[in-house]
C-alpha cells in the first residue's frame, strides 16, 4: 500500500507528463499557473487510496484522479472570479495577474482537459460509470456554489439548508472522488456506495472544522486571517446556531453585527465571538462534527476489505479532520 507522500509524488509525475499544450500561451499557462499554487491534492489522493483498496496496479487509477484534479483547479479558478479573490494560497489568483477574461476561458479548457483524462480511464464499462458519477458531482458542486450564492441575500437561512449546501459544495467531490476510485477497481456497488458516503460525509465534517477554525484557529497555523467568515458576515453554522439556540438579546445583536461592515475589525470579531461564547456554540458546532465524522467511518468500516487495506485512507481522512490550519 502507498503512503500519502508516494501518491502525490505518483500525481506529480503523472502530471509532469501531461502538460498542457504550449501555445497559445496566454490560454495554457494560466492553467500551469493553478496547479503550482500548493494545493494539497487530497481528492485525487483518495481517489487512489479508494482503488488500492481493491487493486495494486495505480496505473489505470491515474487518468481519473488527474481529472479530478484538474475539476477542482477549474472550480476554484471560476470560484475566485465570482468572489472577487485577490489571492489564492497566498498568491495572486489567475484573473488578478491576467484578466477576468483570461480566467473563464482557462477554466473552460482545464474542465474540457478533465474529460479528456477521463476518456483515458478504464473499459468503455467502467467508463460510462466514471462518467455518470462525474457529471453528478460536477453539476452538484454547481448547485451547491449557487445556494451559497443565494445565502448571500437571503435573511432565512436554516441549518438543514446550510448543512445541504456544503454537502454539495465541498463534500460530494471528495465522496465522488473516492466512488471514482472503487469504480476503476471494480469493487462491488455496496463497497462503491459506502466509499462515496465516507467521502460525503467527512467531507461535511471536514467543512464544519473549516468554519470552527476560521473563528477560533490559532492565527499562527491557520495561515490566514481568523474572523473572516465574521467580517464577511457569512452564514456559517456558527452564526445558525446561535440564531435558533441564543436568548433573544444575543440574536438581535448578532444580526446587527452581521448587517454592518467592520470599521474596527478586531472589535467586531471579538464581538461576534463573545456572542458565540455565551451559548457555548464552539462545543455544539464541535458535536455536529463529531455526529458527521462518526456517521462517516462507519461506512468506511463496512467495506469488505481488510481493515489494514484502510489504513492509509482512514489516517489521512483522521488528519484533516483534527487539523488546526
């Protein structure tokens, strides 16, 4: 079995031996660009660790994850233009150095690149399954970056809804990602399906951790600045929860908190978090993590392989869920 580090060095030189094309420059270098900026790879990542569950050839696995890949840099580089981004791990996003238009068109061609590395995976059988769960996880991560979108304006956003929207926009690639890998390797629908709700789920519980860390991770490991989602006046679980557990006072101060821009940041957040503090929501927003993390090894626990085969999928799912940045 592969460790972590061996898979992305399997990614790298995989990727290293499928460039894009030279020219035009100005459409594949963006593309370049994107993949270079430090992104930690895990989707395609556990994609392979969901093959080698099954199977020890990586070779026919790799088209897929580098597809994979590719989807997520694609979403990222639209996401960055639709949130006015200046900085993308700390560097400048691609529609800051180049242009708006630069960005969609390079988009455009990284997900029209993913489907060609798809066609390269596997039997016309096994492709037609990659394909269907692609294009379900593709078109859900698009419905998802549209509920977040309407939560921007809408006053009414519940906890169910919220829940649902992250599912689409973050977890079901991960959950995805893993089904792709079982659908190379063949394994049984029962093991496909549990390795896709593993994914989903940890996927939830992986967003959940983002939200606690953005308001209460140590600015030192978190790598960015904490109280973000608070200056932005997001709808995070966080602010939902203390909206339907919080007295009265402590609501109406929130919403007005979330109703106004920060002209002293740091007060704002501290704010914000007093409010949180109040009604204990970091121990309540920790047990809904638990709830999802938990509901999620339990499918990894059902596949019908050996529990050793797991390992080094279940420590690298352990790992992002207990992470401080």
């Amino acid at each position: 079995m592969h460790s972590l580090p061996q898979l992305l060095e399997l990614l790298d030189r995989y990727a290293a031996d499928h460039p894009f094309p030279a020219a035009p420059r100005e459409l594949y270098e963006p593309c370049e660009y994107i993949l270079t900026l430090g992104g930690k790879r895990l989707r395609p990542a556990a994609l392979l660790m969901g093959y080698e569950l099954f199977r020890e050839d990586m070779a026919p696995a790799l088209p897929a994850a580098w597809a994979v890949e590719l989807f997520h840099n694609f979403t990222l580089m639209h996401d960055d233009i639709m949130d006015a981004a200046p900085l993308r791990r700390g560097k400048p996003t691609v529609h800051t150095r180049w242009n708006t238009t630069t960005g969609i068109l390079s988009g455009d061609v990284m997900l029209i690149r993913a489907y060609s590395q798809l066609a390269q995976a596997g039997s016309p059988e096994v492709l037609s399954d990659l394909v269907h769960t692609f294009n379900r996880v593709a078109r859900e991560v698009c419905e998802g970056q549209q509920m977040d979108v309407n939560f921007e304006t809408r006053p009414d956003v519940n906890i169910p809804e919220y829940i649902r929207m992250i599912e689409l926009k973050t977890a079901v690639l991960l959950g995805g990602a893993l089904e792709m890998g079982a659908l190379c390797a063949r394994a049984s629908r029962a093991d496909v399906e549990h390795l896709y709700h593993f994914g989903r789920l940890a996927g939830i519980a992986f967003q959940i951790q983002d939200d606690l860390l953005d308001t209460y991770g140590d600015p030192a490991k978190f790598g960015k600045q904490v109280g973000g989602d608070i200056l932005q006046n997001k709808k995070t679980l966080l602010v939902l929860k203390t909206l339907e557990v919080a007295p009265e006072a402590d609501r109406r101060a929130l919403q007005a908190q979330m109703q106004t821009d920060a002209a002293n940041p740091v007060e704002k957040v501290a704010a914000v978090r007093a409010i949180f503090d109040r009604s204990g929501i970091p121990d309540l927003i920790a047990g809904e993590k638990q709830h999802f993390q938990d509901e999620a090894f339990a499918h990894l626990d059902a596949v019908a392989v050996p529990d050793g085969r797991k390992a080094a999928l279940k420590g690298m799912m352990e790992d992002l869920l207990v992470r401080e940045y």
